[in-house]
C-alpha cells in the first residue's frame, strides 16, 4: 500500500530547515515497509533548486519549481495534475498533506497505513496535532466515528489522511480558499468537510499525532472569513454542520467583542457566507432553515424558507 504525500514550501520564506525536518521525519515515520512517493512544489525557485531538493526527497519524488508565489490551494492543485499524469493515485493508496513545518514521529506512517489496509471501508483519518506529539502505538485502539465538530474545529491540513479512491472523488482544493487568497483560509475545512460527506468510514483520533502548532485565537480570527465560507456551503447538508455554522458566527461575534477581528471584516465574512449559502440552497434546491441566526441579528436571504429537513443531500 503506497504513501503518496503532497506538500509545497516557500524557499524565501526562512524555513528550509523546518522543510528539511519534515522530509527526513516522512523516511522516519514510514519504516521500510512503505512505500512513499513525494510530489512537492517549490516556490519562488528556479532549476538549480528543484536538482538539489530533488536529491534530498525520497526515491522516485516528483519535485517542481515556480518562480513566482501560489495559494497552497493552487499549489496542491498542480500537484494533484501531475499525479495524475504519472497514475499514482489508484484506489487503495494513503494520500497526506503535509505543511513543510510539520513532523512525524517515528513509525507513524508506517501505522496509518497499516490502518487503511486492516479497514478497506475506512476512507478518511484525522487526528489532532501538537508541538509535542504521541506516540502512534496506541492509535488503533483510538479509532471513533468522526463527529462534524472534530472535523470543523479540529482538522487542519497536517492531521487529515485519506484513500486514493475519496481524494479522486473530491477532487481539487477550492482555489477561492486559503493563504494567498482574498478568503485567506478555509481549504482545509471545506475539503475536510466534502470528505466526511462521502466517506464510507471516517474516523477522529483524540491524540496528537503529528507534529504541528495547535489553533490558537489568533489563527483562528486570521482564518475566520475562510472557514466561514466553507462551512456556509455544507451547512444545509447535514444539521450538526448547520449547528456548526451557527456557532461560528458566534465565535466571531466573540473575536469582535475581544479585539481579535475587526467589525468590518466579520461583517464582510457573515455577507460572503451568506452568498454562499444562499448558492447551496440554489445548488440542492428548495430547502428551508429552522434557525434564521436572530441572536446574531442576521437573516436569511429572502429567498430561503424557514424549516430544515433532517435528510437534507
């Protein structure tokens, strides 16, 4: 069962030896009984660079280079192309999205993928992720249901795994989504989200498997108008994903009130949420909203009614 692992890193961006770490943890983690193919997108590099981190980077890894700036929704995408042209990506293989300052602990990947092997069911894994990691020994035993509130708050890009066979169904990252778009965030949410909505078998880990830095406020108010976005355009598909857009405006009702967001800008992501909600229910079709937001003093577009049905797409 193959590893395939797509990661992008800005080389002027001062974190070379953190991309370093996180390439030699990926050898580390995986054992010898992984099989591992990289895809990485060099930004704001040229030829010279793409040889030289085409050496450091596992056998076989595919290695590009862009002069210029991209949003890691775009980087991703590029990747996902030339996976494709080289047919990696079949049905069974375990697919990762590293950030280049994240790490694994030894042998972790050798166990993830020994978990999508024992499950052919299990299409998605998410686990927390932390500065100081775990120890993978005990994941298997850790396994639950994911619940939509551990994917919404919990999942970020370093800590979500899933089957070839879910990642060609989702197909490409959202490129009106994260860094280096006007949204600025909000990638990972949304794929995480198309995710849970067709996996046969997601599961959450409650344990820090990977290491990376936790959400913090500040992080959360910088990405807050992305992953508002995202969550607008699932929110009539189930209810606790409605649940969970409703407590997101109250999250940044609460960011306002603390001086972590700007009034302006909460108001700017509540009126693009909106639009985007209002193209779900256009999307979906007639569907009706049991909770129309009043403790927000925000209401529905006038062309939505007013009752949700449990068995909503």
């Amino acid at each position: 069962m193959q590893l395939v692992l797509f990661t992008t890193t800005d080389l002027r961006a001062g974190r070379q030896a953190e991309f370093i770490r996180m390439i030699n943890s990926v050898r580390a983690g995986a054992g010898t009984h992984v099989r591992l193919k990289m895809f990485a997108l060099l930004q704001r590099s040229n030829e010279g660079d793409r040889t030289r981190y085409q050496s450091i980077l596992p056998p076989d890894s595919v290695v590009l280079a862009s002069p210029e700036r991209v949003s890691l929704s775009e980087a991703r995408n590029r990747l996902f192309a030339v996976a494709q042209k080289h047919t990696v990506l079949d049905e069974d293989c375990v697919v990762a999205f590293p950030d280049d300052d994240c790490w694994y602990p030894p042998y972790f990947l050798h166990r993830l993928v020994a978990s999508f092997r024992r499950d052919p069911r299990l299409d998605m894994l998410i686990s927390r992720v932390s500065l100081d990691p775990v120890e993978s020994h005990a994941m298997e035993s850790s396994l639950a249901t994911a619940k939509a509130w551990q994917v919404v708050r919990l999942s970020s890009s370093n800590g979500m795994f899933f089957r070839g066979a879910t990642v060609a169904a989702l197909g490409d990252f959202d490129c009106t989504l994260g860094l280096g778009t006007p949204n600025g965030g909000g990638e990972d949410t949304e794929y995480a989200l198309r995710g849970l909505l067709i996996a046969r078998r997601a599961v959450f880990v409650d344990l820090p498997l990977v290491g990376h830095r936790e959400s913090d406020l500040a992080s959360v108010a910088r990405y807050f108008k992305g992953a508002l976005a995202a969550l607008s355009r699932y929110a009539l598909k189930r209810p606790d994903i409605w649940f969970e857009f409703q407590r997101k405006l109250a999250v940044g009702a609460y960011l306002v009130m603390k001086s972590r967001l700007p009034v302006r800008e909460y108001w700017d992501s509540i009126g693009n949420s909106l639009r985007e909600l209002h193209g779900s229910v256009r999307r979906i079709g007639k569907v009706a909203i049991t909770s129309p937001l009043p403790q927000l003093g925000v209401t529905a577009p006038s062309g939505l009614s007013r009752n949700i049905t449990r068995d909503v797409g």
